[in-house]
C-alpha cells in the first residue's frame, strides 16, 4: 500500500511525533511519581492506545459506554467513565462489571447518587463511584465548598460504593503562559487534596484522587496527593493547544491529507476536497491568539503554506485562503495537488474518521489502524 | 424495544414532519414538471432514501464514493457524484462504471477534463462529465461567461464525454425574504439555461442541466430549461433553514435525544449528555437571525423551552442556557430528565451518529435506521 493509491480525503498520523508527544508526558509523570490514566477518546482506536502502554494493556478513561466495551474485550480491564451517570446506562455499566471490568463511573449529586444505590441493592452489584468535583467552574462537579458533597459522599460510602474523586481542570484551556498553566495544575491538585481531607475529617476514606487535562498535566510541579492523573488530546496535539503553548505546531501528529479541486485565482481561492465532514466543524481557534479558520494548510509534503487556513467549508467541499495581505495563489499550487490540513482540534477531527493512516519515520505509508465512533 | 429502553444521546426522526416535507417538494417539482434527484448525503440511509421514492429507487445526488457504492449496490444506478473529481478517485468510479452505475462525475477545469480523457482512453470506458456552473459565487464553477468553459466542454465533447451542466445556487442559504429566494431560484435557472444556448451556439450539445439548493428548490416559481432538481436536507430541515424561513420550527424532523447529567441553578446551566460528538459543531445559525447555539432545546414531549439552548459543548457534555434574560432554570427541569436539541444543520448533526430511532404519528418508536459515514 501507497499514499498514492489512497483516495482523498484521509487521515495521517505522523508516527515519530506521535510517540514523542506519548514519551513526553509518560517522562514528565514518572518523575512526579504518579501513573497516567489516558482518555481514549482522542483516539478510539487498539492499536493507537496499545502504543501508549508499549503494547500492553493499562489504566484508561472512556468518554462513552462503546468504548468500555470496546476496550474491555481487549483486556484493558481498569476503566473510568468520565460522564455523569444517568439511570438509562446503569444496566449497561452492570453488564461490563458482571464481565470483569473495573469500571468506575462519576456523578455530582444526590439524585443520582440514590439511584445508583438503589441499582446496586436491587441487582445485588457493587458499582464503584467518584464524585466529580469542579476546580474552576468551567463545566460539572460540586464544588470543594459545597454542603451537597459530604451528602452524596455518606450516600455512597453507606452502600459502600464510594472510591474517590474526580476533577478535570477545563479552565486551563484558557491559559496561554506557563506560570497561568503552573498554577491551574497546583489549584486542580490543591483543591483535590483539600476536598480529600475534608472526607476524611468527616470518616470517609477517599481511595482514588483522580485529576488531569492535557494542559495541567504537562504544566504540574507536584502532584503529592494525586493518584492519578488524566490526559486525551496529548497524543495528537493540535492547533488549540499549539496556541496555548502545550506543544509547538511541530508536534502536531495528526492531518487531513485532501487534493485541490479547483483554483480560483480572481478570489484568492483554493478549492479542495476536504470539507467539514472530513475536517470537523471545530472553530476552536477562533476565540484564540491565532485563528486558524478550519485548520493550517501544509504542502504535500508538509512544509507550511504560511497564512494559508481553510477558510471555509460545505460538506464535501474546503475553501483555503490566506488569512492576510496577499491573495495571490502559491504559484506551485495546481488543481490535483495533495495538501495537508492541521486540525484545531484532534478529537473532533479524527471522530470524523473510521482509520488512521500512519506514517513512519521516512514519511512511508506503514499502518492502517481502524478507530470507531459512536455510542 | 422502547423509547426508555434507548441510551442517551441517540437520534430521532420524526417519521410524519419527515414524510410531510418529502411530500412537499415532491409536489412543487412536480407541479413545475420537473424531476427531482435527492441528495442523499443528509440522510446516507437505505430506508431512509427508499421513502423518498415511495420504496422504490431513482436517481440520487451522492457526496462520497462510499455512498455511490452503497446505493448502488441496492438498486440505484442513476447517480451524480457531486465533488469535483481528481486523479486518485477516477478508478474507484471505473469499477462503479463497470458494475453497471450510470454514474456521472462533476469537474471545472482543463487539467480535470484532459485527466479524464486520457484515464477514459487508457482503460477504454465512458465517463458520462457534467462541468460545474457557478451562478453566484458562493464555491466551486466556472461563470457563466468563462472562456475555460468553451475549452473544457469542446475536450470533453470531442471525447464524447460531455453529458451536460451542474450548478448550485449556495447563495440562497443567505437569502431572507421570499422574493430573495424566488429571485436565486431564478437566477440559477437562467444561468444554467445561458450556458446551454452558449455551448449549442458553439455546437454542443448539452442534454442535462442539474441545478438545486434547498432553498431554491421550493421557491423556484419555473423550471424551464432544467432537466432535473437537486436537494438535500429539505427531508429533514433544521435551524439554519427555518431562520431563513424555508420551513417552520414545527417541519424539523430531526433531534438528538439527550438526557440531563446535572442542573446548576446558581448558573443558570443544564448540563446534558449530549455534546459536539453528538450534535455536532455546527454553527450555522450563529450568523443568522436567530442563534440557537448547538441547539434549540425541547422538553421530552416535543414542546419548545422557550428560548433556551446549547450554548456550548465539549466532546460528550453539552451545556444549556436560556439566551437572554432570566437565567432561572425551569423548576421542572430534573437531573435524569430526557430533553431533546433541534438541529443547526441536520446534514452535520445526522453525521454524528450510525442511526436514526423513528417515531410514527404517535409518537412510539417504530423503526430503526441503519446509516453509514466516512469515505
């Protein structure tokens, strides 16, 4: 198999820069001393999350209830569910557990709380809970303070089902130098900490400290108290976090590899085959320092076509215009060219994919791996 | 199986709104005696297509070569692949030819045109071309008076490929009024019926002239001249196309069923189970009249909460909010409540999920509807 013989569009995975972005953080937390528990739903796929754990089986975080299952029949037995439970997946969740998997999932109040209860009497199961906590007000979780969590944790820890905590520092996001992302990593682990000791105080023994985004995790100092720390989007990168300074645009480990359908010379435009049903409709560097339009364009060979962002999309259908000054079109840029599109946003742009096409250190085709979507 | 049984998110397709708007614009065509050939790449579904031929098959639009290949495969033959061809696709469409497909390719340059005739010469077949028409310039075409337009048809003509022209009026998707739409209706009629007086002038013959948008399709007031219409996600509608008053909020057949994970009054914030994963990262009504976020927000039983709506969304939690004024929740608003989103942009919400739940008139669940992604 070819690049050549491959129709357009197509995902790629440069291989060598994935597994430097995997080393890099897989470095960093051994010498803080805590374990990694990644998000699979960057990558949803064996073979990609095989690499992470040099070809075993390990600790893993799941977005949705398919990718337990998924992953469970490959023996990756030690899973969080990282979305709050809703009653319609409780026996779903009793399923994987009554097959072995040691799946965790999370919730932020009493109802919820109760009705896990109730499930596990009924069903005569134990379903092991954290309590998602919110460090930064920028989504879920109670918060450190609040009355309701020593509620909810007696609830659990009575049925016996409470094991932890969970907390996912999204605010960090937001922080575009290193001592604002130092200091969100220490406020997701100090505010951890504190509401561990809070349980405690109150006789309830707090197992699991779970925290973790891929910014904090590759900012954080200490992490005395954390058991384990979660982190998806740092096997990719992508243009977000390349503007907030997690990972240089060299990083990046994924494209969309697409051919030029047209040149519009009189508009500044070039026209290709990848639209947003290949590059995602992610916008998420349009509240960034550099706004990236649906994604940086490279050349074939993946040298930057600077300024040059898609600018626009239909289904099918990308436009690519130079974000300023000059619309004169690249002379060198002819209709059936291959180009490269940098996603803003790995997860999304790799969910518009069901494979991955790798490439290994001489830029060859090597691998094809298959990923899923869906719940 | 039961609307309770289903996990949340999951899509819904409500099966009398879907039936009603296929019916319209089955009797506006018809009523303008002109054919229509559905875009199939909203729905990308067997039963789903099937409705709009009464279960029968007939000529479609297709986005991908994956659904040339599908449908063909279950009877449809008559197809137009509608994204500008290039080298590395031509012999995927050899073998759809060879299989029988009266597949029809799309294309706006020389260098495509002399590409396919050498490829049609080298492997002795016949690739029925249509050359892509620009009415309004909103993407891809040659205009109307375009010198490359005569040189491309006389090499397709004289390689006995030339079947005829294709336009799209994306234009419309801006237009407001009635009078806005009737007008770009009947500015890609004539334009499209320009350019086939231009090439017969010159001596060729031009059989097929395929024109369409949504819009355009229901206010065209004549079709004269025009061979057949295309359109798409008039099946379905969504937020992008009742703020521009081609349907009502009531015509959206399509919503993403989400349940409620958690309710933070001292926010004003919903949190659902449903994010970009599931409803997409459409925002097309953020330049439009009204801007519903990722979503305008029902209650279980269909009826509108009044002016609340996704207002933003990570990868498997979607955060709704009232949009303006008060930001007190709707008392009746209970974590394990099921809601439902209406869609910015069906195409791109339904491309999120692997199949449609199908209720009838009565609202029970019906059916289930396989869909397929990807390339």
């Amino acid at each position: 198999m070819t690049w050549d013989a491959l129709e357009t569009p197509y995902l790629r995975v440069d291989r060598p820069r994935f597994d430097a972005n995997i080393k890099r953080l897989n470095c960093h937390l051994s010498a803080l001393k805590t374990p990694l528990r990644p998000h699979v739903k960057t990558l949803k796929s064996l073979p990609a999350v095989k690499a992470i754990f040099n070809g075993g089986t390990g600790p893993i975080t799941v977005s949705t209830l398919k990718e337990a299952d998924f992953f469970a029949e490959h023996g990756f037995l030690d899973q969080i569910y990282a979305v709050g439970i809703v009653q319609n997946k409780l026996p779903h969740v009793k399923r994987l557990i009554e097959q072995g998997v040691d799946l965790k999932i999370i919730l932020e109040s009493e109802t919820q709380a109760l009705q896990v209860v109730e499930f596990c009497r009924m069903h005569d199961i134990v379903i092991p809970v954290l309590i998602e906590i919110d460090c930064d007000g920028s989504r879920a979780g109670l918060t450190a303070e609040s009355p309701t969590l020593m509620d909810v944790s007696k609830i659990l820890a009575q049925a016996e089902l409470f094991k932890g905590i969970l907390l996912h520092a999204g605010g960090s996001y937001g922080c575009m130098t290193r001592s604002d992302k130092v200091a969100a990593a220490e406020n997701e682990r100090a505010t951890a900490v504190y509401v561990k000791e809070r349980l405690e105080l109150a006789g309830i023994d707090c197992p699991m400290v779970s925290i973790g985004s891929t910014p904090t995790a590759h900012f954080a100092q200490d992490l005395t108290g954390v058991t384990e720390v979660r982190a998806g989007v740092y096997t990719f990168f992508d243009l977000v976090m390349a503007n907030i300074n997690v990972c240089s645009l060299d990083d990046i480990a994924l494209s969309v590899v697409t051919t030029v359908i047209g040149v519009k010379p009189e508009k500044g435009w070039i026209l290709i085959d990848a639209g947003w049903m290949a590059l995602s409709r992610d916008r998420g560097t349009a509240s960034q320092a550099v706004d990236y339009g649906y994604g940086m364009v490279l050349d074939g060979a993946g040298r930057p076509l600077t300024d040059w962002i898609v600018e626009s999309t239909s289904q099918e259908h990308g436009v690519i215009k130079q974000r300023a000054g000059s619309s004169e079109i690249p002379s060198d840029v002819q209709i059936g060219d291959k180009l490269r599109i940098l996603p803003n946003h790995a997860c999304a742009t790799a969910s518009q994919f069901d494979k991955y096409y790798v490439a290994d250190a001489e830029g060859q085709l090597s691998e094809q791996w298959s990923r899923f979507n869906f719940w």
